[in-house]
C-alpha cells in the first residue's frame, strides 16, 4: 500500500529585530532550527531584516486543522510550531523563539495557493535579557497571511 504523498506549504519568515546583546554569531548561527539542529539561514532583507523562505508538509486526511508535520515542525501534532534560533560560539543555544503555526487554517492555505504566494509572518522583537543575563526566549504570537494579500 502506497501512503499518500505529503502536499507542501510555502512559508516565509520576517525577522525585524535587534541583535541579541552580547550574542556573537554569525550568519549561520542565526536560522529556523530543524529536528536534527541544523539551522536553515535566511537572507538579508530591506531594513536589516532577515528573510527564511521555507516549507512545511501538510499530513494527509482533512482534519478539522492543518496538521504540519517535517523537519521544521516541532512539537505535538495540534501545537505545531518553528523554532527561530540562535546558536552560541560553543554549539549551544543562546536563545530560541518558537513561532506558532496553529493560527493557520485551510482557508489561509487556498488563499496562499490560488495567489501563488507563500504564507507571511513578520516578527518585530527586542530581544531581552534576565537579571542574570540570560536571554529571555519563549512564544511569538504571528499572524500568517498570504504574501500580498490583506
């Protein structure tokens, strides 16, 4: 038995926001982490933003929701999220911000695919630091929307 083939969804991340402070990582040490921590590194954009283009699989069947499934989906199947990381000089990680992908729903991915465009989420973020130094991570809430499209 053959299993149905995943169909993609083209996704694009805006990064607009301050360098971390103290990080001192270059271009690829900054990127959308995948499951096996590789980082997929974006490009210079207007403004100093930083532009990833990527994709995410939708799983097959017609749930109520997209289920996102691939490399760059992280966590359970109803809460599936990016993670946006930055890497330290020593490998670890200085800070990871995860990127929901649970606002998307069908009519958002129609929309993407009959303008030929990918879904948008642009991220404004001023990076924070704890009292010890430590930078302050967590949850983006994002608005995906159609590139082009209001």
């Amino acid at each position: 038995m053959t299993k149905p083939s995943l169909e993609p969804v083209r996704l694009r991340v805006v990064y607009r926001g301050a360098a971390l402070p103290g990080w001192g990582g270059g271009p690829d040490d900054f990127g959308v982490q995948d499951k096996s921590d590789g980082l997929s590194a974006g490009v210079a954009g207007e403004g100093g933003s930083v532009i990833f283009d990527l994709s995410v699989e939708l799983k097959p069947g017609h749930a109520a929701a997209p289920v996102f499934v691939g490399p760059l989906a992280h966590g359970p199947p109803g809460e599936r999220f990016l993670y946006l990381s930055w890497r330290n000089a020593a490998g670890a990680y200085a800070r990871r911000l995860k990127l929901p992908l649970g606002s998307i729903g069908w009519s958002d991915i129609a929309a993407a695919r009959r303008a030929d465009q990918p879904l948008v989420a642009e991220l404004v973020d001023q990076p924070k630091l704890t009292s010890t130094g430590a930078q302050i991570g967590g949850t983006r809430a994002v608005v995906w929307a159609a590139a082009g499209l209001p």
